[in-house]
C-alpha cells in the first residue's frame, strides 16, 4: 500500500465516522429528553415547582445511587433550607374561646416523603406529572371531649416573680393567656413558640431583663421563659415525651437548678408530644407575682389513665 493509497483509506473513514456523529446529532435527543422530563406539581397553585430530568447514565449504571441522591433532595425540598421555606407545616394546635368555642388552628401538614421518591423513580424512564403527596395530620380529640376538658387537674406548678418589675410581669402575662385553654389532642407536639407566636411591640410585649449568652441585657420579651420554664415542670410530671428543651447559659432563681426551658422566637423552643394517650388541656393562671400552669382533662380519662397506671 502506497501514501496515496493510505491517505484515501484514512479519508474514507473520517468521513464515514463524521457523517455517523452528525447523524446521530442530529437525532431528536432533545424530543426525548423532553419526555422523559417529571414535573413537581404544587397541589395548592397547580404550577411546576421543579423539573428533573434524569440522563440515560444515571438511570443505567447505579440506579441505587439515583435513589439515594433523590432521597436527599426530597428532604431538603420537604423541609426547607435558608433559602427555601419547604412545605413542612407544624400543627397550630386548637384553643378554647371565652364562650367554650373552638378556635381551629392548623393541620400538621409535610410531604410523603418515601412516596414521591418512589413515584419520580417510576417516571424516570418515562418522564410525567407527579402531584405533591402531602399528609394532613388533624389534632386527635374530640370536639364532644371539649366540655369535659377542664374537670380534673392531672399535673400542676407554679413559680413566682417580683409583680413591680411591671415591663417582665406583663410579658409574662400575655404568654401565659396565649397557652391558657390550648387542646393538646392524642400525640400532638405541643411547641411553646407556635403557639406563642412572635415576641413584639406589636403583639404587646414589653422591654425586661433577658438572659443571653450568660449576661443578663433588655429585650423585648424578656421573662416569657419563666412561663415556658413553668411549663415545663408541669408536664413533666406526666408521662409526656420532651421533644426539644435547652437550660438558660446560666441559672434562673424561679426554678430548681437545670429546670428551666429557655426560648426564643425563631430559635430555641420548648417541645413536648403528648403521649399519655388521653387528651387534655393547658390552663395558665396570671396574676400580680405568681404564674400558676394546670394540666386539666375530664373524670373519664383521668379514670383511663389510673387505669393503666395500677
């Protein structure tokens, strides 16, 4: 074979493997990309909250890997980040009016999480709509319960502040009449802060002593911790499941040592399930110098409970 002869081979083939990779260039990669496009849909406003479009490699070489990339997204997407909100909704647990009426307040409500990760493994090769799954978890009592709710106490505390220190006494005032007739149902997670909601002027809350990284300064809102504090040391009488607690950076002389249950809106908070299996209610008692927290249920299941108990 002469150089003429090999440059004509070497030619040829260029052609051929250019005309291949043109070809298949110009294949409809792009139609079926597209199809195999999902769609996150808001069930609320019905419009696309994420497209995902998974590629033949991932799909073909490991697709536990794929899963599992996809588990960690759904988490953070369910759950939200710093710069996302998520759709995690905790539960605004229900009140009792002046007049024995139901204030509702709101479902637990969060995304299925293992769901919708099933559901875009099984589009992936397809691609598709998937709506977002998401569960409603209402409070567990009946609304029939509510007469009887305040019949016997189960548990009860009470501490004690200086009644002249009038910006900290009316802070604690208007946290204790935001948890006074609050229905904590079968499992609910009962959180001091979303029932309290934000500590501000404009919800009343006054200028007072705060403690805050172990140095005592002024902040708006300052003493509400001693009705989370109170709180606390009475629920924690029942058989109750502390989800969430933090101590203050240094003692407060209202409760026993390692007793207290600090709080800040947006920050720390103080949680606890209800596990009793009954429901009940939290009754505050404010008045000049002394905050006094019952908890309170009917004579039928104080009777179940001692029930179980013996």
């Amino acid at each position: 074979m002469n150089i003429r002869q090999f440059l004509f081979i070497v030619l040829i083939l260029f052609l051929t493997l250019d005309g291949s990779r043109t070809k298949a260039e110009e294949m409809p990669q792009d139609e079926s990309t597209t199809q195999r496009t999902i769609k996150i849909i808001d069930p609320f406003t019905k419009e696309v909250v994420k497209k995902i479009t998974p590629t033949d490699y991932e799909l073909v070489t490991d697709i536990a890997q794929y899963k599992k990339e996809l588990e960690q997204w759904v988490r953070k997407f369910a759950n939200g980040s710093k710069n996302s909100s998520g759709y995690f909704k905790p539960m605004i647990l229900d009140k009792i009016d002046n007049s024995g009426e139901i204030i509702k307040g709101r479902p637990l409500i969060k995304i299925n999480e293992e769901l919708l990760v099933n559901q875009i493994v099984q589009q992936s090769f397809s691609g598709g709509e998937i709506e977002l799954p998401l569960n409603y978890f209402q409070s567990d009592y009946s609304p029939k319960d509510i007469p009887y709710l305040n019949e016997v106490v189960l548990a009860s505390y009470s501490t004690h502040f200086k009644a002249y220190k009038t910006g900290r006494s009316k802070n604690i005032e208007l946290s204790a009449i935001a948890i006074n007739n609050v229905i904590v149902g079968n499992n609910d997670i009962f959180s001091f802060n979303s029932v309290v909601g934000p500590r501000d002027v404009a919800t009343g809350y006054q200028m007072a002593p705060e403690i805050i990284k172990g140095k005592m300064v002024m902040g708006i809102g300052g003493g509400i911790c001693q009705t989370s504090s109170t709180l606390f040391n009475a629920v924690d009488k029942l058989e109750v499941k502390i989800v969430e607690r933090h101590n203050h950076s240094k003692d407060v002389g209202y409760v026993p040592k390692g007793r207290d249950a600090t709080v800040s809106f947006g920050g720390l908070d103080f949680k606890f399930q209800n596990t009793l299996g009954v429901p009940f209610l939290v009754k505050a008692y404010y008045q000049p110098g002394t905050i006094t927290i019952q908890i309170r249920t009917s004579k039928e299941y104080e009777h179940i409970l001692k029930n179980e108990l013996s």
